[in-house]
C-alpha cells in the first residue's frame, strides 16, 4: 500500500494486451491508442506472424512469408474491385489475413506431418512438462542418415499446398458464390507460380492428402455412411464433400 513519489520527469508506462479483468477504476486510467486499418495496413500482421513462426519452423517461414505477401498484395485489390462478398457479411482486410495466417499456423503443425524444430508441447504433449518443467524445449530428435533430405522436401511440398489452400479458404472464404469462379480463375495463376500442384479444378473442391503431399477431391475423403435405426431421424447426417469440407476446416 506505499505509494512512490515520482520526480515530474519520471513515467511509469505500463503496455498490456487487453483489459478483460481491469476495473472501471484501472479502465478510466488507461490511454488507449487505435491505429485504423487503413493506416496500419496488413503487411506488419505477416511481419510479426513470420517472426514467431519461424521459432517453430526456421526452414519455412521465410517461403510462406513471401508466398503470403505476394498473394495477398494480388488477391485483396481483385477482390475489392471484381469480386462480391456474402450479403450482410462484410470483411476488412485485416480480417481476411488474420484468418490467412491463423490457418496456416493450424494446419502447418505435427498434426498434419510438421517437425517443429522445438517441441513446445502444443500438439498433445504432457500437460506436466507444459505446466511443470522449466527446462528448455528439447531440440528436434536427430534424423536417421539419409532420410533428411527425403522428409524436408515432403514437409516443402506440404507447405506450398497448405498456403494455396488456405488462401483459397481464408482471403476467398467470404466471396459470394457468383464471384467464386472469377476469383479462382485469377488465383490459380499465382498458386501454381510456387505451387506446380495446384489443379485447373474447383478449387474449393480440393483438399490436401498429407501421406501423399498432393491435392485430392474433397468427395475421394468423403466417408461411408452407416445407418443407425437407433438413431432419432433428426440427428442423422449424411456425410458430404460439402460437409466434410466444413467439417475439415472446424475440427481443424
């Protein structure tokens, strides 16, 4: 309960990231600073994204920082001028990259074949060591000879398909279904520039295949429907590429 006197050339600042648990008293202190969209622009959110990506993953993140830049310094102008957005759902730009990068962090993981260079324990570690154990992350268990090469251009091809795949489900997710085809149409060009898979089909139709690094139909991965009689009528669900897409992208 001392209170410090503070010389009138002394400052005490205190930055947090949010005022959640803060009281009306601690609210009515604090100066608040708001940058708007327009002026902060979107390059600074893949900026820091980059910077703490590459912790997990240093052979990557400077590709899917430039693979991210290139496309949505292409996309967001098309989509702005050529394209319509879903009625009543209007985005900003921040937005459409924020969820660009927040896929790319999901689906770019040990889930889906990623060795991240440090094991943070993210991905279904111990909850203890998490919790408990203040000892350094441990390095990324050494590879057999000469199987590094083999796994790096797996996780390489993985990485381009996961960028153009989450392009088309983030920076393109909002697009009214009247516009899907331009968009796709302008798109195609600049993910097959670093992506050589990327098919001439619908491409929200498509869906990564980690065992094989390739782009397969979403309806090859649909699967079989087993009837339940047990099963009230209105809680049975027919599964369907466009369900298992959906389903896909929540679970993951």
């Amino acid at each position: 309960g001392e209170r410090i006197k503070l010389p009138p050339t002394m400052t005490m600042m205190f930055e947090v990231q949010d005022l959640k648990v803060a009281s009306p008293a601690t609210v009515s202190r604090c100066g608040m600073v708001y940058l708007e969209p327009v002026q902060l622009g979107w390059k600074p959110l893949i900026i820091s994204w980059g910077e703490t990506f590459k912790e997990r993953y240093p052979t990557l993140a400077d590709s899917l920082r430039k693979w991210t830049v290139d496309l949505v310094d292409k996309a967001l102008p098309f989509i702005r001028s050529e394209c319509r957005e879903a009625p009543g759902i209007p985005s900003v730009d921040g937005n459409l990259v924020g969820s660009f990068l927040r896929m790319l962090t999901t689906f770019i993981s040990p889930r889906h074949g990623f060795k991240p260079a440090v094991d943070d324990g993210e991905q279904g570690g111990n909850p203890r060591k998490r919790g408990g154990d203040k000892s350094p992350s441990s390095p990324r268990s050494p590879k057999p000879p000469g199987t590094t090469q083999k796994v790096d251009k797996k996780e390489q091809a993985l990485a381009r398909l996961y960028c153009a795949f989450s392009a088309m489900w983030s920076l393109g997710a909002n697009i009214h279904e009247a516009s899907r085809g331009k968009f796709q149409d302008f798109m195609r060009g600049h993910l097959q520039g670093f992506c050589a898979d990327t098919p001439d089909t619908d491409l929200y139709s498509m869906t990564v295949d980690d065992e094989n690094a390739t782009f397969v139909p979403v309806a090859s991965v649909v699967p079989d429907f087993i009837y339940d009689d047990t099963v009230p009528f209105f809680n049975i669900l027919v599964p369907t590429a466009e369900t298992t897409m959906q389903r896909l992208l929540v679970e993951n």
